[in-house]
C-alpha cells in the first residue's frame, strides 16, 4: 500500500503483512515521519482515520494511507 506525506507529492510502499494491527502500523509510521496522525483511504474513496476500523476491516479496504503533520 502507498503511504503519503502530507505535503509531498512522493509516497512510499508499506508492507501491511509485517504488522498485527492498527495500533502497531500507526506507531510505526508516526516514529518515522513525526507525524500527528494518520488517515486512510478506503476502496469506496472514504477518508478513515487509522484505528477507528477493526485491522481486518482495515486490511480488507485500505487502498492508500496519508500521514498528516
């Protein structure tokens, strides 16, 4: 899945197989980026912030996740 920056125009590969939940990619994500939060795309085009879904939910409908500053 692609994960974007807020403010760059290049995003980055995330292989979601390496974590076991919402909680795990956030945290990782935010260590990286010192970013504040961070918000996914859904399949139907939905603006979802990451962890207000269930990780199976999550897997099943992300198509590209942004990290906000």
């Amino acid at each position: 899945v692609k994960c974007f920056v807020e403010g760059s125009p290049f995003g980055v590969s995330v292989d979601l197989s390496r974590f076991q939940s919402t909680q795990e990619l956030r945290e990782a994500l935010l260590s990286v980026t010192e970013g504040s939060s961070v918000v996914y795309q859904d399949r139907e085009g939905d603006m979802i912030l990451l962890g207000d879904e269930s990780w199976e939910f999550f897997l099943k409908s992300v198509r590209r996740m942004y990290i906000r500053r």
